[in-house]
C-alpha cells in the first residue's frame, strides 16, 4: 500500500530536517573543534618595517604583533598574556595560526610571578600555557649623574624601561654585575664606579629585564679633558683685575658628598670675595691658555670626527653646590676670548640651572654632577645644523683662542633662557653662592644602538 502524504506537511518536514542535520554538523564540528588540545611550536614577530617581517622571536614588547604556530586554535575562546585577558579577532584564527597584539595594559612587573612571562591559551575544554618573555617598550638612557667619578663612587643612571639591571659593562669591557639597586618603576638606577675604565672612555651598556640599551659615548672620555687644573690642559690668566680667577684662587680640599673632588678645582666666587653686588657681568672669568696651547683639531678629532653633528658632541663639566642657589647668577660659557660680559648671542651659552619651567627654584648638589651642554645650544650655532668642523674652524679663526667661563649676576630676561616669547624677568640681586667645577672636557654624544635581534 502506497502512501501519499500532503503536500501542506512537506514544508515544515523539511525545515525541522535541515535544522536536525545543522544541529548534529554543529555538534560534531564543536566536539572536534572546543575539545581538542591546544600547542604551541613557534612564535613569530610581525613587523612590517623590519628586514625580517616575520621573525621567530622568544620575546616580544608590549604593543608588538605576534604570529603563532600550533594546533588546536580552532575554538580558541580565551589568551591570557602575563594573566591579562587578551583580545583576538577569530579571522586571523585557524587551527594552525592566529594572531594577536601584546595589549600595553599587559602587566610586567607587577604581574603574578606565577603568570610573569607566559602566554595562556583556553578553550571550552582544554588550556595550554606556554613560557614566553614579556617586556615593555624599549629601555632609554638619558643622562648619568657623573661621567668621571672616582673608583667606588656610586654613580646614578636615569632613564626609563631600566627595570631589573642585571648588568652594566663599562668602558674596557669592564663589566658590574654586583651592587646595582634598581627603581621599581625602571626610572634610574645606581651602580657602583668601578676601577681599571679606559681612559678613551665610550658607551655603558646595560642588561635589563627589558633588554639591553647603551648611553651616549661620553663616560670617562678624559682625552677630551680642556682643563682639570691638575696638569690636563694649561690654565691661563693674565693681569690681577678681581675678576681673573689665579692660581692660588684654586681649591685642593676634599668636598662633596657622594662624589667628591678629583684635586684642585675652580672655586667661581673665590675665598678673597665675600658676594657678587647685583647688576654686574664678567664677576670672575677662569681661561684655558689659548693660543699656541689649545688645539681642539689634533686633540679631539683622532676621536670625534670633524664632520659630526653638533648635536652629538657637547662640553661636559663636574660641579658641585653645596648650598641652595636661586634668583639670580648664570654662567657664562665662552668658545673664545672674546665677550665682554651679558651676552645672549654668539659664541657662548649661559647656565641657569635655578631656571625651571620658567620658574626659580632651589638648585643644589649633594656632590659633584656631571653637567652636559650640547655644542647646538651654544647660540652662534643652536639656530641651523652645524658639524663639529664649525667650531674648531672658529676657535682657530679667533684673536684670542681661550676657552672660559664667567660667573654673571646681571639680571636675566626668561626669553633669553626659553627662546620664547616672556615678560617674565628675574632681577639680579646681590649673592654669596659658592659654586664649584672641574674637569672640563669635550665629549661625544653618540649612541650605539641596540638590537634586540642579532642581524
């Protein structure tokens, strides 16, 4: 007997059949999919402005791309990076491949230690952690207390992303690895000077949680010494106006906290005056001898090539406050003999270091502080890109050669400090501070760079 059944039912029949069939496809498809292992063989680097945009890496930033090999993605519901939950989009997911972006929300150090440096992969039914450094950007160095201390002086290196110093080479490959103390937020850290650094000076490089990273090359660069008054370049003065620094104006007493002095040393307000009255220039002035002596071009230049940037070679000096120093005095840093007194022009820069933001505030030292003036800050040369080659032709061009330093206590105009438009004025008064410096040099500011892959 045949049977014939109503076309009225064939309809809802065939729905009730394709929704059947799609739930058991669905099924088998999640059973494959949510309930198979997840691994981990590689993880790739994405960085489409390297020379190797897909490099196999062992670590990675916060903010970088990564590919990752395995199996079992397919289902992937859930990455965890350093026990952050991490967002993925499931186009760039296959059961072999996905990809994903280190979040900058990523904690580092203060991740769980049970969770620092893994990656956690989950999906309905199975999870895979899988060991993988992470780090956060890239650590910088941008200045050292003092590049020229004494052996077993402590010295502090600032920056950021300089977290967990493990190690810091110096100058002769001369390597620390004990008595580092780190900031917690990798903002500085300090580390013992030790003995035996080459006298040809160069970079620190420094081992950190977050990799590796180098200073400019100017720590203990004493062929670049102008003038250390202890036998390094000649001291010159001519004269006996007040203002000429002699040499028995020059102090030899050990001063200092922290770091202390190297011998003598230029005391810019001497024993024999009491205070410096208010509106004066050219208070004390303190040379180098100048002609037939000085000789920037044979001396540096075996080691600072004249066609560098003038950005990348600067005039470093120690000194040392010891008491606070505020409202009023400048130094005066003259390239030649050549100023009268005042000037905010040419050949020279003026250091006001109670300037801040605008504003006075109490300047002090606890011991000697390496100060660094890029050579493009000097005025002549701070408005176009000059090279090292403008100003040895300059010195050799001028009447007088003699490099110097006034202390003035004229009153100072804040545009003048800025290069920006101001009224603000900071009238002089009359001061007493002592301030001391040694150690005059020229040094190089270039910066190896740090790889973080071997090419």
């Amino acid at each position: 007997m045949k049977y014939i059944l109503n076309k009225k039912y064939w309809a809802p029949i065939a729905l009730l059949s394709m929704l059947f069939l799609g739930l058991l496809l669905t099924s088998c498809e999640n059973n494959d999919s949510e309930g198979k292992a997840i691994t981990i063989t590689k993880v790739f680097l994405e960085d489409v402005n390297s020379t190797v945009p897909d490099r196999e890496v062992t670590f990675a930033r916060l903010g970088q791309a990564l590919r990752i090999e395995g199996s079992g993605f397919t289902g992937l519901k859930r990455v965890y990076i350093n026990g952050y939950a991490t967002y993925f989009n499931v186009v760039f997911v296959s059961d072999n491949s996905m990809l994903v972006n280190v979040s900058a929300d990523t904690p580092i150090l203060d991740a769980d230690p049970s969770v620092r440096n893994t990656i956690r992969f989950a999906n309905d039914t199975n999870e895979f952690t899988f060991p993988f450094e992470i780090r956060s950007g890239k650590p910088v160095i941008n200045g050292i207390s003092n590049t020229m201390p004494n052996p077993g002086e402590v010295i502090i290196v600032a920056g950021s992303g300089l977290t967990e110093v493990s190690k810091v080479v110096f100058p002769g490959n001369v390597e620390v690895t004990s008595g580092i103390v780190s900031d917690p937020d990798g903002e500085f850290f300090t580390v013992p000077a030790p003995s035996g650094v080459s006298d040809l000076g160069g970079s620190l490089f420094v081992q950190t949680s977050n990799g590796g990273v180098y200073s400019p090359a100017c720590y203990n660069f004493k062929k670049g010494l102008l003038l250390n008054f202890d036998g390094q370049g000649q001291h010159g003065y001519w004269g006996t106006s007040t203002s000429m620094i002699q040499p028995a104006d020059l102090e030899s007493g050990v001063i200092g906290l922290e770091n202390t002095s190297q011998g003598k040393y230029v005391p810019h307000r001497p024993a024999r005056i009491a205070s410096f009255d208010p509106a004066k220039n050219r208070c004390t002035e303190v040379w180098t001898a100048g002609n037939g002596v000085d000789n920037w071009r044979a001396q540096l230049t075996p080691y600072i090539p004249a066609s560098t940037p003038l950005d990348k070679v600067a005039l470093q000096f120690e000194m040392y406050v010891p008491d606070n120093w505020k409202d009023s005095g400048f130094i005066k840093i003259c390239m030649i003999n050549n100023f009268n007194g005042g000037e905010w022009t040419g050949a020279c820069y003026n250091y006001v270091p109670w300037i801040v933001d605008g504003k006075s505030v109490d300047f002090k030292t606890p011991g000697w502080r390496t100060v660094t003036i890029p050579l493009n800050k000097f005025y002549a040369w701070s408005k176009e890109a000059f090279t090292f080659e403008t100003v040895l032709a300059f010195r050799e061009a001028a009447t007088y050669q003699n490099f110097g330093m006034y202390f003035e206590n004229s009153d100072i105009k804040l545009s003048n400090v800025t290069g920006s438009a101001s009224e603000v004025e900071f009238p002089s008064k009359a001061i007493s501070v002592k301030v001391y410096t040694d150690n005059w040099r020229i040094v190089s500011l270039d910066t190896p760079v740090y790889n973080d892959f071997a090419n």
